[in-house]
C-alpha cells in the first residue's frame, strides 16, 4: 500500500472543496498519457515552446558565451534537455528533481549521449533552495532553465515562492529561461485541456484508476467525468473529475458522498500575462532581460537575470 498516496488522498477528500495533489497524476501511465497529450492537435503548449525555443538559442549562446553551465528544474532526459545542451554546448548540466530513480536514470542517459558534458544530478525538492556543485558555480555563465510551463501547475502563491528559492539556488550573476504558457482565447485554452481524441479525460481520470488499484478504493468510474474549466479570476484552467450523479467513494476505512455536479479537483494550470509574470518574478528578486514569444502570442519564453 501507498501510504502517501492514500494519505494525500484522505486528506484531499476531506476538504470542502475535494481537491488531489497534481503530483499522483504522473504514475507510468500518468506520464505516458501526459506524452500523449503533447502530440495532440489541441495541445499547443509544446509545440509552440519547442518553435519559440529555435529562437531563443542563437541569441542565448550570445549573452552566454564560451563557458556556460545549466542547471534544469525537473530531471530532463527529455528531448527539450537534449537540444538545449545540443545548442550550448556547456561545460556542465545540473538536474535537480524528488525523484531520484528518474534523476539516476537521466544523469545515465545524457552522460552517455554528452561524454564532454559534466552531468549531475543533485536530488532535491526545489520548495527549497538547492546546493549545486562547483562545476555549475564555476562557470562564467550559469544558467538556471525550467520549460514547460510547469510554472502554472504550483497552487496560490508557489510560483511566486519557487522563484524565489531559485534565485537563492542559482546565486548571483545567474540567469534563468522560464517556459510560460500565456493567456490566450478562452476557446484555445479549454480545447487545450479538453483534445478531442479524449487523452486529457484519460489523464485526468487515471488518478481514479490508481485510487481503485493502488488503494483498493471503490469508485464507480462512470459516475465521473473528466472536465477543463476556465477560472478567468484566477487566470487558470481547473481540471478534475465531476460526478455525473450522486455516487461515493469509499477509500481508507472511509466514505465520501459526491452530490452531481460536484468536483474531485485534480490540477490547475495557471496562465500568465507578461505582466502578470513579470509582477510575479520581480517580487522574487529576478529582473527581466528578455521575453520570447510566437507569432500569436500563445508562449512566452523568459531570460531572467539575478
Ligand atoms: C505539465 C503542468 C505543464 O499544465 O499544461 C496538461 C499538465 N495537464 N494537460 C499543463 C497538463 C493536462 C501540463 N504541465
């Protein structure tokens, strides 16, 4: 038994408002959905991060010169790691993630594929400022980098928090490339999270999968659907599971009574303006040098100096 899980769950259910942490949505199914959700025609986020990014790199080995270090949020065996280090060629990669199992694995795979490369992995919960070795804080040009919009997945005020705490991690004379996802037509954001071939039901819906299999819960699949909402106060889209009739779950030793209509919240994924973002950064002690963005405005790329 997962004891965390069925903790955060317990804990979750019991709230007014019955809310999940984002993080259980990414079990191995969960992360291949998620894999599955980016090639959609609907999801826009990646695609329109990666052309932006084509831009950004020539101009960055410019500000960065010769002896650049990186140091990514999130361990990145990924392909957008890949063309970053492709592209900057640095002396030394830094990732920093929870997971040590993934980090492990990627710190394997880049130092194979990139043996000029220094990579490291520094397990770490970046909620927290991070130590990072000498072969990042050597170099003249240290890069701190986080895509993906993974920004707009903290809750109420932890985007703000992590800035923060990476400005500590990163030190002085340090930069750092956001990916952040802009707001935009309401209609584009809720087809975003809502593809038409169903991937984000799926995602959505598989952390009630896992509760069944991993926490022996009993749960009436159909009584629940998968929904994206726009939340335009807050500038996010909401997403979780909405009960179609009345239903319960039992999970735990315990029961809880879903009225229809009412929601499981399973995630939110904050929208920012340049404005909003650079309100958000500055408080944090970083000022802007840059901002990248697409033809329509969807992306924002953002160099942010120490
Ligand atoms: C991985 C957090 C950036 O918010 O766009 C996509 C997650 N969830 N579709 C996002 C997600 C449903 C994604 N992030």
């Amino acid at each position: 038994m997962n004891e965390d899980f069925l903790r955060d769950v317990l804990e979750g259910l019991k709230r007014p408002q019955p809310s999940l942490p984002a993080k259980w949505l990414y079990d191995q199914t969960g992360s291949e959905l998620f894999e599955e959700i980016t090639q959609t025609d609907d999801y826009y986020v990646t695609r329109t991060e990666a052309e932006v990014m084509e831009e950004v790199y020539p101009e960055l080995r410019a500000i960065c010169g010769e002896d650049a270090a990186i140091a990514e949020f999130g361990s990145g065996a990924g392909i957008k790691s890949r063309r970053l280090i492709e592209e900057m060629k640095p002396s030394a990669y830094v990732m920093i993630d929870v997971a040590e199992d993934f980090l492990r694995d990627s710190e394997k795979r880049l130092r194979a594929d990139f043996p000029a490369v220094q990579v490291t992995g520094v397990v770490g919960d970046f909620h927290n400022a991070v130590k990072l070795p000498q072969s990042f804080e050597g170099a003249t040009c240290r890069l701190g980098f986080f895509p993906g919009s993974t920004i707009g997945n903290f809750e109420e005020g932890g985007a703000q928090d992590f800035l923060s705490k990476s400005r500590e991690t990163l030190g002085d004379r340090s930069r750092f490339l956001v990916g952040v996802d802009l707001v935009k037509d309401e209609d584009v954001l809720l087809a975003a999270y809502d593809d038409d071939e169903g991937v984000t039901r799926r995602f959505t819906k598989n952390v009630l999968v896992r509760m069944k299999t991993e926490l022996d819960a009993e749960i009436d699949l159909d009584a629940f659907e998968a929904i994206a909402l726009w939340n335009s106060d807050a500038e996010r889209i909401e997403l979780g599971n909405l009960a179609m009739s009345d239903t319960e779950i039992a999970v735990g030793g315990e029961r809880f009574q879903f009225a229809k209509g009412d929601l499981l919240h399973t995630e939110n994924s904050h929208k920012f303006t340049e404005a909003s973002f650079t309100r958000i950064a500055e408080a944090s002690g970083w000022k802007i040098a840059k901002m990248w963005t697409d033809p329509r405005q969807w992306f924002g790329v953002f160099l942010l100096e120490a």
